[in-house]
C-alpha cells in the first residue's frame, strides 16, 4: 500500500522541553487530568473535509494544494487513496476520533442510486481501515449546500422537490454513520436562510426546517441510530441571514418546536465570534442549558468578515473552552473536532501534521490549566461570594418564588438604597492569568 506521508513517522509525546517538531509538548493520551486520561477528556477527532479534500482556495484565489492522493484521474480511485491517505494521518497523529461530510469521502455521481453505491463501497472500505487503525467515528453530516440544487437551501428551500432531495441525503448519511457506528450525526445549515425577505415566507422555512428534523428523528428511531444528534450554528456566511444564526437561536427554535431532548449543539469557535459572541460565551451558554454537545476546535481571524477556519492556538481560548467543559460534566459523544484548515501558503503535507501537534498542544495546555484552577476552586469562592445575598433571606426568598412586587416593595421601602459591590474583574483576570504561565 502507498505511504502519502513518507517523512513523518508516528507523532509522540515529547514533554515541553523537546525541539522536535513532529513531537507532542503538552498531549500525553495516557496523562490522567481529573480521573481521566487526556485522550478521554479531549476526544481529538481529524475533520476529512479541510484535512484531504481542502485545496488551499480562498475567496480570492483557487487551491494552491497538490497533494499525492489525487494524483489518479478517476474519482472513485481518488475517493479510495484519499481514505488510504486520512487513515494513514489519524495512525501516525494518534487521534482517537474522525469525522467527515457525505460528499467529502465519496463523490457525487449523477444519479442518487449511483451516489449512494459509491458511498457503499467508500463506506466499505472505512469499516476495514477503523478495525485496523481502532480510530473510531466521532460524527458524520451531510452536504446539502455546496451542490447547484441546493442554492436556496436544502430543508428551508421553496422547493419541496429539493426538501425530498435532501432529506433523500441525509437518511442515506445517517444511515453509513450508524453503519461506522459514529457517536454522533451533525446538521450543519449551510444555506438554511435567506438573502432577502422580499421572496421569503420566513415562517413557513422555519416549519419546514423543523418538519425535516422530526423526520430525522424518526429515522434515528427506525434504524436503531443510538449516536447524539447536534446542530451546528453559523451566522451569516453564506447567506445574508441563518436561521441557526448562534446557539441562543437554536436553542429558541428547539424548545418551539418540542426538539430540545433530541438534540444537543455543535459548537464552532469561528462561528462564535462570526456571530458577535465568544467562544466561550457559546460553550457557557450551552452548558447552562444542557445542550452543550460537541466542539467544532478552530479559530477565526477577527480583522477579517469570513469563515477563515484557523488551527486553535490561543490558550487563553482553549482554557476557558476546557474549563466550562469539563464543569458541564465534560465529553460524552462529543469530542473536539479540528474543522480547521492549514493556511494558503501551507502547502506541504508535513504542514497538516504542523497544524494538529499544535492545536492539540494548545487544547492540552487549557485542560491541564482549567483543571488546576478548578482543583483549587481559584474563581469559585469569588463567584459565590457574589452571589451569596442569593443563598438566604431576601435572594433565598425570590427564588423560591415566596416574594412578589408587593414584598419586594416593602423590603425597600424599609431598607432605602441597596449598597453596590465590586465585580473585580481585574481581580479574576489577575487570577486567571496567574495560571496561564
């Protein structure tokens, strides 16, 4: 069988005084970070789409990527050496997880049945390689936004002949999910908004969305699909405005529509910030809800308006990612998933291997350094004591729902102007910063 990554042999860990650069600093997959071996705690899956079948393109310029597994000009072949060459990157890598779109691991052909047998014999061979390899299926999706037909949205479009084609889609994508036995299947609305409200019925969309994903549901249930279903949010990009805009939206549109104990959220970092938020304002959110799910792990360039997918290398970002995770009871299907790409200029395929030590790097520092603040309750004495008025009396009262405006009044009208307390919020940055080191 063809070696694609010839120069690189398996990535180890190193620790943070090696200089090697296919070595890992900081990730040690044995390391023991609360009761659980980091591998258990971060879950690292390898995205398929950006990792292999991303070409370096750019809203201003096409792919400047030539990478050896699409050397044969027949699809199918190059669909084949392509999976050869990803499970060769997840062995070396030494990630646990993969994950990847419909149209990602096999191309369309120009019928659906024909697509669908394509996906069969891709699928085929990916059982094979995740016995071999033990790297297992953290989720899988569906393209339903890249193809012509789907230029006004897929579940959302006027069009119930392109809500059948889609849906047509997506069972067929659950279904090879199930058959890898993935832990989780994610709707990603690519295309599920609009340009103008001058041609859209925007309610009669959104109940049409909704309809599409109670028979998602339904079909989970019919094959026996026992894996988490996520929702991706993304604002903007492509379209003027998404309908899964942030994860307030959809959480908004799954408590409406009687969805919120079939699915949990997908969390992308760019996403976030396209969406005006933080990240980890998105994870804190989610987690204070209970539909924290998984973790879409890349960056966004806040100078610039698109999606730029960058590797994570932030660690105040991954620390305060970990710390609200491994608070909302940590990873169960979930996992962090690099839907990341490596830059324009990054053109070798060592590059792939650059992009992933660090961002696993990264992502094992915040770990290690959330758990240490959690450990030693560093923020949590301060947060409780700003909350303590809530624990008796007056705040132990109104949340027990035994003071109404009447009481409310009286309290004030017998103890005058309430006294105000510092925030100190330069003190829990201080603190923070303190175990960033």
């Amino acid at each position: 069988m063809q070696e694609f990554f010839p120069n690189v042999k398996q990535i180890k860990f190193e620790g943070p005084d090696s200089r090697n650069p296919f070595a890992f600093k900081h990730y040690n997959s044995g390391e023991k970070v609360l009761g659980k071996t980091m591998g258990e705690r971060l879950r690292f899956a390898v995205c398929y789409w950006h990792t292999f079948k991303g070409t370096g393109s750019d809203p201003f310029g096409p792919g400047t990527f030539i990478r050896p597994w699409d050397a044969s000009g027949d699809e199918m072949k190059v669909a084949e050496m392509t999976l050869q060459a990803a499970f060769e990157f997840f062995s070396k890598l030494g990630v646990g997880f993969w994950c990847f779109h419909d149209r990602d691991i096999a191309p369309e052909a120009d019928s659906l049945a024909e697509t669908n047998a394509r996906l069969d014999k891709i699928v085929g061979m990916a059982e094979k390689l995740q016995d071999d390899t033990g790297v297992k299926l953290l989720w899988g999706t569906t393209n339903a936004f890249s193809h012509r037909r789907f230029m006004a949205g897929a579940s959302t479009n006027p069009s119930p002949a392109v809500f059948a084609y889609a849906a047509s889609q997506v069972k067929k994508a659950m279904e090879i999910t199930h058959r890898l036995g993935g832990s989780g299947y994610v709707f990603w609305g690519g295309r599920e908004g609009y340009e103008t409200l001058l041609n859209t019925n925007l309610k009669r969309e959104l109940e049409h969305l909704a309809i599409f994903l109670r028979m998602a549901v339904d079909h989970k249930k019919k094959i026996g699909f026992g894996g988490q279903l996520y929702i991706e949010p993304k604002p903007k990009e492509p379209t003027t405005h998404q309908y899964d805009f942030d994860c307030a939206a959809v959480y908004g549109f799954l408590i409406k529509n009687g969805l919120a104990g079939d699915f949990k959220v997908n969390v992308e970092a760019n996403h976030a910030t396209l969406a005006g938020h933080t990240f980890h304002h998105e994870l804190e959110f989610c987690a204070a809800n209970g539909i924290l799910g998984s973790v879409d792990a890349n960056r966004g360039d806040l100078l610039l308006g698109w999606d730029t997918d960058q590797f994570p290398t932030n660690i105040y970002d991954t620390t305060l990612a970990m710390y609200t995770i491994l608070r909302a009871g940590g990873f169960t299907t979930g996992g962090l998933n690099f839907d990341a790409k490596v830059r324009r200029q990054s053109v070798d395929v060592e590059d792939l291997f650059h992009a992933h030590i660090g961002a696993m790097d990264a992502f094992a520092r915040g770990l290690k350094i959330a758990a240490k603040i959690i450990e030693d309750g560093a923020l949590d004495q301060i947060v409780k004591q700003r909350y303590s008025g809530w624990d008796s009396g007056l705040g132990a009262d109104i949340e027990g729902r035994k003071a109404g405006f009447d009481e409310l009044e009286t309290y004030t009208l017998k103890n005058g102007e309430p006294a105000v307390q510092s925030g100190r919020q330069e003190l829990v940055e201080n603190v923070l910063n303190e175990y960033i080191r």
